[in-house]
C-alpha cells in the first residue's frame, strides 16, 4: 500500500497505523479517482484475501484516499 502512494498518489503526507487486526493506510493524494486500479492494488487484494482479511479502499476525508486491511 505504501509502494502504490510513493508511485502514484503525488501525496505529500501518508501515515500508517498498525492495530492488532486492521491496518490502516491514509495519503493526501490525487485520491481513488485520480489512479485507477492497477496491478499493485490487484496483487494486495488477492493476497489480503487469501489471508482471510478484507480490503476497502475508499477517498479519504478532506482529499487523498484510505486503505483499510482488517482481519
């Protein structure tokens, strides 16, 4: 998630929070609209998948986007 806001967000700000089962990562990027899904948010999805978590992706409050890995 970390290597796709370097890449493609232009954000400026991401933070990371860890919890015992969710992770949590926020940019103030160009936002969800702004980078279509690609190969890096495809292989992250499978792979939370097959650990039996769930992946949302949303915009963020205020602009940028919100990633959400929970188990």
């Amino acid at each position: 998630a970390v290597t796709n806001v370097v890449r493609h967000s232009g954000a400026q700000r991401c933070v990371v929070t860890l919890e015992e089962a969710r992770v949590v990562v926020v940019d103030d990027g160009g936002g969800v609209e702004a980078s279509p899904s690609g190969n890096g948010l495809r292989g992250l999805a499978e792979r939370v998948s097959g650990s039996g978590g769930r992946l949302v992706v949303v915009p963020a409050a205020g602009g940028g986007t919100r990633l959400e890995v929970s188990w």
